[in-house]
C-alpha cells in the first residue's frame, strides 16, 4: 500500500483512476454516452469480475498459482447450461450443470498439482484441454437456446443501472468480507505470504489449494453460463477471459507472489479494461494490437508494484565498501587522564 504523506492509498485506488481517465477519453473522442458508456461497461465487467474473483484467489494462495482453465471452462460452462437448460426446461437446473462441469474440471486440476505433483500453469493447461475437447463435442450440431426470464433479468438496468452488475457487487462485498474476516481468509492469505511457516502453524495446505481452484472453476463455469445466457453459447465466448482475468487482477492490486488479494480492485480493473476495449474499437485498433497493449499494461503494473528495479538509484562500491568498513571497524576507546 502506498503512503502520501500521513494517509494510505488503498491499492485499487489505480485501477478506478485508469478506468475514470478512459472514461473521459471515451467522451472526448465519441462525444457523446457518457451514461451510455457507464451501463454498457457494467453489463458486461460483471462476467469478468466473477471470473476475476476466482483468480484472484488462486493467485492469492502463492507464487506460481494460476488457473489458465478459465477461459476454455466459461466456454464449456455456457455450452452446458443451455443444453441442459434446453432439455429439462428450467433455467435453474442448466446453471447447477454448469457449476457441476466447473467442479469437475478443477478437480482434475487439484489431483493433477496436489497428488501427480504436477506445475499449476501445466495441471491447469492440461484441465484446459479437456474442457474444450468437451466444448468441441458438445458445439456439434448445438442449438439450443437461452431462458427468456433468465436474459431479461441480465439484461434489465433500472435507472440505467445492470440489476446483474448489483448482484456481482453484493457479491464482491462478502468475499471481501469473507477474506479479512473469517479464519479461513486469514489462513489462505497467509499461506500465500508463507506457504511453509503457515504449515508449520497447523494451516492445510491440501485443504486451501483445493478451496481456491474449486472456487476459481465454479465462478469461471458460471460466469459462461451466465453470459451464454445473456448472448449466445459459442466454443470460443471465453478466448478472451484468460488474458483479461489475469490482468484485472493484477491491475486491481493483487500480489502475484501471494498475500494480498484486493476484491474492490478486480471491478476496478475489469471497468478499466472493458471502457478500455470500447475505445480502442472507436479509434480502430486492431484485435491483436488491443491484446499486445494488455500485455504491456500487465508488465508494466508489475514492474512498478517490484519497485521499479531498473530505475534505482545504484550507489558506487566505493562509498558501499566505506560502509562496510564503518561497520566492522573496531570502536576507538580514548582513556581518561
């Protein structure tokens, strides 16, 4: 967290200015929308929050956890919940299938980490595979459609506010509530920070890596259920949210090392990125070029969060050897006469 002057500058505060400054860019060039431009960025940043939430967590749990399931999983999320939706005729039973399929594919991913042994961005890759060679099979001849009482409450904005975007934000507030104040978010956050002194604290470690990548299945399955719902289920809805996931997160001010997770920061970094997107359509950037700005966004948070290490100040030898000499010299001992 960094100080200015006496008062702490919470760590999303960056990604809500970014998203703020974008805004008013939008503005300037489209001049027009501006309530336009705000519903719009909140019908759509609830899927990448949710999505966002499940990978901040694993995140959260230490250096090298990640989850690059998300993407194939939203999709096979999507494509599960309208067929199961389509054939039993209740929207509710579709949204359970895909919860079910999100289970399923990040319990392949913890058995793979946690009793194969295997790397996370390996296990999980692997878990991605899986997903969409199911998608693939399951795209064949679909042609299924979404619930029209579950659309209209996702597309339904009372006084130009997403009923959705309200529901994702309560949300928010109790995983946020549920990590600094709970056991278990105490726990979690500190095995990110220690992985082997909060072991050697009695913190499970089998039991935190499974909560978190369950968790990150579950919100990225449902999340395509959702947003299927809303547009259509396609084997490709999700290309976009694995890139996107990871870089709200750490925008929003979650460590990558572990031990800080920062929920305010992923609605703060997925508005930044979605208002961010719509004005680089509107000035015609190319699909690739918006993803190669992404990625430099990404690095860029990262290299200033480490400190900027290739900006320090670098202090002679000389005057380091001094120090040092200081140090180890012998105190002068002066005798009384």
């Amino acid at each position: 967290m960094i100080k200015l002057g006496n008062h702490a500058i919470p760590p999303w505060t960056w990604s809500f200015l970014s998203a703020v400054i974008v805004l008013v860019l939008t503005y300037m060039v489209s001049g027009r929308g501006g309530m336009q431009t705000i519903t719009l960025a909140f019908t759509v940043a609830p899927y990448l929050v949710l999505v966002g939430l499940g990978q901040m967590l694993v995140m959260s749990a230490g250096p090298g956890n990640i989850d690059v399931s998300v993407a194939k999983v939203f999709s096979l999320g999507g494509l599960v919940a309208i067929a199961v939706g389509d054939v039993t005729g209740s929207w509710v039973l579709g949204l359970g299938a895909a919860v079910g399929a999100g289970l399923a594919m990040a319990s392949i991913s913890i058995i793979a980490i946690l009793y194969v042994r295997i790397p996370p961005i390996v296990a999980t890759l692997a878990t991605s595979l899986i997903a969409s060679a199911i998608s693939l099979t399951l795209a064949k001849g679909f042609q299924g459609s979404a619930d029209p009482l579950l659309k209209g409450f996702l597309s339904w904005a009372p006084f130009g506010i997403p009923a959705f975007a309200i529901v994702v934000l309560i949300f928010t507030i109790l995983v946020s509530m549920t990590l600094k104040w709970t056991t278990w978010g105490s726990q979690m956050l500190a095995f990110g920070q220690a992985r082997r002194a909060a072991e050697y604290a009695g913190v499970s470690a089998k039991k935190t890596m499974v909560i978190v990548y369950l968790t990150c299945g579950v919100l990225a399955a449902l999340a395509g259920a959702l947003r299927a719902s809303f547009s259509a289920p396609n084997v490709e809805l999700g290309n976009d949210y694995l890139l996107d996931s990871i870089a709200v997160v750490v925008i929003g001010g979650t460590l990558m090392t572990g031990g800080r997770a920062v929920p305010a920061g992923v609605w703060g970094g997925a508005l930044f990125f979605i208002l961010l997107d719509g004005l680089l359509n509107l000035i015609g950037w190319s699909f690739a070029g918006q993803n190669v700005l992404k990625g430099f966004l990404v690095l860029a948070v990262l290299f200033l969060a480490g400190g900027a290490p290739i900006l320090r100040r670098r202090v002679p030898s000389s005057v380091t050897d001094a120090a040092k000499g200081e140090e180890n010299a012998e105190p002068e001992i002066k005798t009384l006469t």
